[in-house]
C-alpha cells in the first residue's frame, strides 16, 4: 500500500493537509484505522499523524469542569488524579479498554471520531452529556453521534478535546467479547442533577441513549424503577456473539447493576438501604 506519511508539528498544518487531500486520514492511536488498512478496508493516500501536537493534549480541569484532549491515551486517562476525582467512571471506562498494549496506544479522540457501535468511549461521552470541541466549533454529545461509524464531523474537522461536567454519581458496566474485550453490551448510568441519561453500545448501530429508563429513574433512581421498563429488540442487532434479543436483555441487566452500584457508592441515598438487583 502506498501512501504519504506527515507528521505536522502544528494544528494548523494538519487542517490544511485534509484539505489539501480528500483522501487524507488522521492517524490518532491506529487502534482501528491500521488494521482496515491491513484489511485493505481503508486505502489512504495521506496518513497525518496527531501525536505531536500540544493542542490535542493534557488533561485539566476547566471552566467548572474536567478537559480531556483528544490525543490523550486511554491509560493516562485510567491513572490521570484529576480524572479520578472529577470523573471517576471515565478513569474506570478507560482502564476497561482493550488490553495494556491498546491503553498505551489507543486515544479518546480517535476513539469516537471512529465511533464504532461496540467501543466504550461514545457511551461515557453521551452518559456524561460531553461537550466535543473541534478545530471550529463545539458539538454536543447528543449531535455529534450519528449513527454507525458516523459522526457530525466534516472530512476537515479534528477533535480538540472533550469537556466533560464533574460527576460522582455513574457508572459503566460492559459485557466484553471475550477476544477483543470489546463490548458486547455495555451501559453508563449518570447522574445529572435530577436528570439521569443511560448511553448503551454494543447493540449494533451505535450508541443509543436509553430514554424510557432515563425517564424512570430520574423519578427514582433504583433498580426497581426499571421493572417496568425494556429494550426494544428491535432496535439491536444480532451476530455469531450474539443475538438481538440477547443483547438487549443483556442491557437492561446491565443498567440494573450499574444502578445498583452508584447507590452502593452513596450510603446516604435513602435508596441504598432498601434497593437490590
């Protein structure tokens, strides 16, 4: 395969050389993107490596809130303190990611840039209720996924970072493939305010914002709110790891238990005492 390999030393030029070349890709961890490009799945004709640019890195806290640049590796995102303290499901969510090989490589921007329907990242990102900013714009989560491996991203655009607001009360559960460590289904549960948003991925056609649960418990945030409450199957899709009814039950479990566990977190919700899965 043959193609131009640059490596700018500001955002400036990256943005220009996707402009340059249409058939140009951004090269962020390589987690997904190499292995279509071994696949022959993807034929670039220009791979534009991020890694050295300043504007895509660090890790702070920022406007009431907690900033996490888009170049920034799942793990130093698994082991950052300030993650830890402001964001703690995010800490979780990345140190959950792949293996340790995939951790020290794999960044949060190409991770949902790529949006794949089975990737960890978009369900903390819509949980969270983040804020993506690029190049010329900020996009909030419930925009910027579109779909199955889309986003609203323009072919120029690149992810700057991720802002996300400072929240105890989540969590996030996966059921992993066991090969990729992938998930087969997975659920954030935040709590914001006295609104809760559930994200679920894993169900085939990206990730999805549960809103009958959400609904159920921002009343009462227990288990026993969602008795009533589950997945469409239809909108889940069915493969050899898994069937869509499956998947979808496997979600509604899920949410259950990563419920269970924010209560478990907070011994003084009155709901801690008498709730079980």
């Amino acid at each position: 395969m043959d193609f131009d390999y640059r490596r700018p030393a500001r955002l400036a030029e990256a943005v220009a050389w996707l402009r340059e070349d249409p058939e140009a890709k951004l090269l962020a961890g390589g987690q997904s993107l190499l292995a279509a490009m071994k696949l022959r799945l993807s034929e670039p004709s220009m791979l534009i490596d991020l890694q050295d640019l300043p504007e895509l890195l660090g890790v702070r806290e920022q406007g009431g809130g907690l900033w996490i640049g888009a170049m920034c590796s799942h793990a130093s995102v698994a082991t950052s303190p300030i993650v830890q303290r402001l964001a703690p499901m995010l800490a979780q969510l990345a140190q959950g990611i792949g293996d340790q090989q995939i951790r020290q490589r794999g960044t949060l921007g190409g991770s949902i840039a790529n949006a794949d329907p089975a990737a960890c990242w978009p369900a903390g990102v819509m949980a969270l209720n983040g804020t993506v900013f690029t190049d010329r714009r900020k996009i909030a989560a419930d925009e910027f996924f579109t779909g199955l491996f889309t986003t609203a991203l323009e072919a120029d655009e690149v992810v700057l970072g991720v802002q996300f607001p400072c929240v105890q009360q989540a969590h996030y559960l996966k059921f992993e493939q066991p090969a990729s460590r992938f998930a087969l289904t997975g659920v954030a549960v935040a709590q914001l305010g006295s609104q809760v948003r559930v994200a679920v991925t894993g169900l085939g056609s990206g990730i999805y914002r549960w809103e009958a649960a959400e609904r159920a418990l921002s009343l009462r945030l227990a288990p026993e709110a969602l008795r009533d409450c589950a997945l469409d199957a239809d909108i889940a899709m069915g493969d050899i790891h898994a069937s869509a009814d499956y998947r979808a039950h496997l979600a509604a479990v899920l949410t259950r238990r990563a419920v269970q566990h924010i209560l478990k977190s907070s011994p003084s919700s009155p709901s801690s005492r008498t709730s079980s899965v």
